[in-house]
C-alpha cells in the first residue's frame, strides 16, 4: 500500500482521490484522463516530423486512446506509486509509453517482418584498417554460421529482426501473437548461444551479440 506520508500535498491528494471508495473519484478520475491527454498530444507532437502520413491522418484518436489506456494502467497499478516523483510527473510516464507504443505500431503497420539474408550484406562498415575488416568479416561469418547453427527458427527470426531489422519489440510481439516478455526472453536464450558459439570458435568479445 502507499505510505502517504511520504508523500507530497498534491500527489496525496490524488491517490486519496483516486481510491474506489473516495466520493470524489469520478472527477479525480476525468482530470487524470485530461491530464494524460494533454501528455499522449505533447509526445505525439514532439514526434510529429519522424511520423508516417497514416499517423497523422490518425493523430487523435492515437492520443486518446493511449491516455485512455495509460489511465486504465494507473488505476490497475495505484498501490505501486511510492512517491519517488511526483504523482502527476509518474502518471504522465505512463501516457509517453504508451503513446510511444502506439505510435510504432502505426508506424510499422504496413512493413512486413521477414527472415531477410540479405541484412548481412546491408551491415554497416565504418571503413577500419585492413586488419580489422578482416576481423570483421571473420566475425560477422562466425556470427552468420552460430547463427544458422545454433539457433531455431524462431529464435533466428526474432534475433534478426530486433537485433538487425530494428523492429520494435512490442511490434515484433504483436506481429507474432505473443508478449513483450516473451520476446525478451527468446531474445536472451538466442544471445546466450550466440554467444557461446563465437567464444567457441575463438571470437572472446562477444561482438553484436553483447
């Protein structure tokens, strides 16, 4: 439960208002959601010049929803405040991540996610000396082969496209039906062997799998 006297004035007031027994909880609850509604259009404006024309074609109904969303997830998680910030600024986190989810997923709508072998050829080379890109390359066909090797498909497919491709995780997740955590945890089990693959055939720093 939350220690309200480690809290300040303000942030107490809202915690007691926002309890299912307080009187006042409908109004609590309505100036919590202009309040995350006002932050999901400042994200969303800050964001605005990277944003896909289906994005701004959709920009209301991105911002209303994730405050709608970030305010359900408040309410679900109101014992976990502890006062660390300020009520208000630990309420508007959740309506920036939430907007900022929302925004990827508009953003990647209409791009497909594939196994793609020619991401190996589309690597960036920043031109080193001789001997190292010939290190390079040595690892990157070190990594390609652990790769190819040591890991299922399903963990080549995640690896590739979060690791390579870029995609974001709670895209990837809701691409494949599944969540956040369980992407992480492939995503971890594919390193683990990657990495011990390349420490295997002599690569010792791990490379871009770290």
């Amino acid at each position: 439960m939350t220690n309200a006297l480690v809290l300040d004035e303000e942030s107490a007031e809202w915690i007691r208002a926002l309890r299912p027994e307080s009187a006042g909880r409908d109004d609590a609850v309505a100036r919590l959601h202009a309040l995350l509604l006002r932050a999901t259009r400042s994200e969303a404006l800050r964001r605005r010049p990277t944003l896909p024309a289906r994005a701004l074609d959709d920009f209301d109904n991105i911002c209303v929803e994730a405050a709608s969303d970030a305010l359900m997830a408040i309410l679900a998680k109101l014992d976990s405040y502890r006062g660390t910030a300020r009520f208000t600024t630990w309420a508007c986190k959740f309506a920036i991540l939430e907007t900022s989810s929302r925004l990827r997923r508009v953003a990647w709508r209409n791009r497909r996610v594939e196994n793609d072998d020619s991401i190996w050829d589309r690597l960036p080379d920043s031109a080193p000396p001789a001997l190292q890109r010939i290190e390079q390359r040595q690892l990157l066909a070190a990594l390609r082969r652990a790769i190819d090797e040591q890991l299922t498909e399903r963990q080549r497919f995640i690896f590739q496209s979060v690791t390579m491709d870029e995609v974001p995780t709670d895209v990837l997740a809701e691409r494949l039906g599944t969540t956040r955590g369980a992407i992480y945890k492939t995503l971890h089990d594919a390193r683990a062997k990657l990495r011990r693959a390349l420490e295997a055939s002599g690569h010792h720093d791990g490379g871009p799998v770290k």
